[in-house]
C-alpha cells in the first residue's frame, strides 16, 4: 500500500456504485461467450443450448449481519437465498451453489454446524447442490460468501437494460416488511442492552422478523410466469429498495417511469410496526432493504395474463427517460425516485 496519504482518496466518497464503476471500468472482456459481465444481478455466460447464470454475495458480520438477534441456522439459509435471488432475477434456474466461509476463534464447531443446517436446508427447499468452497479463519468475525450458478435458455433471460416505454411494472409479493423486522430487532438489542436483564419482546411479530431473519427467493414466481407464458421484459430483485432498483432499470434501460403510491404493496404488519416506532411504512417500501422480491417489467399487452395474480402487483409503467423517474403520491404529487438504498460504503 502506498505510504502518500495525502494523494489517498477515502473510499466513501464514492460509495459502494463508485467503487464498483472504479473495479470494472478497466476489465476487459476475452470472449465471446461472456454475454453478460459485470452490471446485472447475475453474469451470463453461453454454452451453445444454455447460459450459464453466476452471482456471487458476500455477508460480513457487524455489515450484513450482527449475531445478537441472527440465529445461525437462519443466517445459513440467507447466505444461499440473497444468491439465488439474483439467479431468478435472470430468470434463470439455480443449479449449484459455492460456499466460502471465514471463521474467528469465538466459534464453536456446533455453531459451524448450525450454520450449514440452514445451508442444507436452503439447497434443499430450493433444490440446488452445494459442490464446493473455501474455508479459512478470521481475525475478526464470521464471513459467508456464496456463489450461485444456475442455467436458463439464452432467450429467457431478462436483463436490467431491456424495458420498453410503455410496459407496465410489477413488483411481486410486499415490500418494507424486512426493513422494519431489522427496526423491530434493533429497538429490542437496545433495551437489552441498556436494562439489565430486560427479555426482547418479540411475541406477534413474526411476518416482519421472518422476511428480515429468513427471506424467500421467489422461485414461485419465475414458475408462475413460465406457467403463464409471461416473459419480463427487464427484471431485477429488490435487495437495496424498491426506488434503488427501478433507478437501476431506468438507467440501464435508458428509460423513465411512472409510478403510483396507492399501488405499493405493503403488509399490515409492516405498517402496524412503522406506526409503533413513527415511522413511514412508503419509506421501509421504497427505501429498506432485503425484500428479495421481484421487480419486472411486462408488454402491455401480457398485462391481462398477471393482472389477477395475487402474487403480482402492477405499480406503474415505464415512459421516455426525458419524463425521469416518478412517483404519484396518494395526494397527487409527483415526487422524483432517489436511490437511498443501502449505501453502507457511504456516510450519510
Ligand atoms: P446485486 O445487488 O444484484 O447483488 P451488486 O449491486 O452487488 O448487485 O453488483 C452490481 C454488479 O457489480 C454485479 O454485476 C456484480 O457482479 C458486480 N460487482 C460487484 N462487486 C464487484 C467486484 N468487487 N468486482 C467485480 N464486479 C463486482
Ligand atoms: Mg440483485
């Protein structure tokens, strides 16, 4: 490392996009079967038939996670899912799976064990192999990274870059509710930390720790979109926000939206939480993180084929860029997307 600090610059003035812009800007591609590189949720690779589909995710305690609320068990399966969320964001099959781990002396080998149940657990509810790793220990803490391949038909793919004005846009499921899970989980360390002996209180609370502690991928969903002959014209999952990730669609697709508040889906657990910790349930949706839902776009005209789906929820539509991206408010507002997500690389 260079001695000048003066000439050093800090990382976090460039926050966790910068920096990966300042990684790849220089990478050069070999071949020709690298369909897709560096800036989707997976890369692609054509073998002739299929692609191949990789992602890679890496959890770092005291960053991704803190072990005083995580069970270890439950931390094994998260490490597998984020992964595979990304595969099915291709709209792709997970196939195998790769797990790196680093370990620091306060583990015992039942904690290891733990860990590994839940990745068992996960390789089996989601029918994917674990064919290998890396095992090393740690200085400071636990690190699990994990490699998902999967595969799926070159025309199936979705990509973040091919939304089309005028398709409709979709998130699946319900959003916000694993953000406020983390608040719950957070306002309860706090009171034991700060009362002695006092119990978290965590009775009644279960949908939000749930999608915090033990997220899905949607796999049902890429199903239930074969099953109704519906391919996305763009796709990506929803790990950092929900105004994070259409941005995301905008700009690689080079495109504007429009959506509409009334149309966010949001769990009644998720707004009862916000509620009791003052908080706006619209900026957990927008804003949170670790949903692992699904955002698409479709053609209007497959618009009839979702539209009863209880699973899927049309938001809003894409428009011409010159439009940017928007949200209508319950009050007729129209307020611009920011990406707030979860720049942990950069201070607030
Ligand atoms: P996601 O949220 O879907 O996991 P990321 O925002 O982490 O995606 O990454 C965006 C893109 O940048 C992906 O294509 C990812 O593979 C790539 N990427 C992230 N970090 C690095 C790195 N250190 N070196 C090379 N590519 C990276
Ligand atoms: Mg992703």
């Amino acid at each position: 490392m260079s001695e000048n600090k003066n000439k050093l610059r800090n990382i976090s003035e460039l926050g966790e996009f910068g920096l990966i812009d300042l990684i790849t800007k220089n990478v050069t591609i070999h071949h020709k079967n690298t369909v897709m590189g560096i800036g989707d949720d997976a890369a692609i690779i054509d073998n002739g038939k299929l692609c191949s589909v990789v992602t890679t995710d890496l959890l770092v305690e005291g960053i991704h996670f803190n072990l005083i609320y995580t069970p270890l068990k439950h931390l094994g399966y998260k490490a597998v899912v984020v992964n595979l969320s990304d595969v099915y964001a291709m709209n792709a099959t997970p196939k195998q799976i790769t797990v790196s781990i680093a370990i620091s002396g306060k583990f015992a080998v039942e904690h290891i064990e733990e860990i590994y149940e839940g990745i068992n657990l996960a390789c089996k509810h989601y029918n994917v192999d674990l064919v290998g790793g890396d095992t090393s220990s740690s200085m400071t803490g636990l690190a699990i990274s994990v490699t998902a391949i999967g595969e799926a038909k070159k025309e199936d793919i979705a990509y973040r870059s091919t939304a089309n004005k005028n398709d409709i846009l979709c998130v699946t499921g319900d959003l916000g509710a694993a953000y406020m899970g983390l608040q719950l989980l957070e306002r309860e360390k706090e009171i034991f930390k700060s009362t002695d002996g006092a119990q978290p209180k965590l009775d009644g609370y279960d949908y939000i720790l749930e999608r915090q502690l033990k997220p899905e991928a949607r796999k049902d969903v890429i199903e239930l979109l074969k099953e109704l002959k519906v391919k996305p014209t763009s796709m990506i999952d929803i790990s950092d926000g929900l105004s994070s990730e259409i941005l995301h669609i905008c700009k690689k697709s080079d495109v504007g939206c429009k959506i509409f508040q009334e149309k966010i889906p949001i769990d009644q657990n998720t707004e009862q939480m916000a509620k009791e910790l003052n908080m706006e349930p619209l900026i957990a949706a927008l804003n949170g993180g670790e949903d692992y839902e699904l955002l698409f776009t479709i053609d209007i005209n497959d618009l009839d084929k979702i539209k009863d789906q209880p699973m899927i929820h049309a938001i809003g539509h894409i428009a011409d860029k010159e439009h940017g991206a928007v949200m209508i408010t319950n009050a007729g507002q129209s307020i611009t997307l920011e990406a707030q997500g979860w720049n942990q690389m950069k201070e607030e």
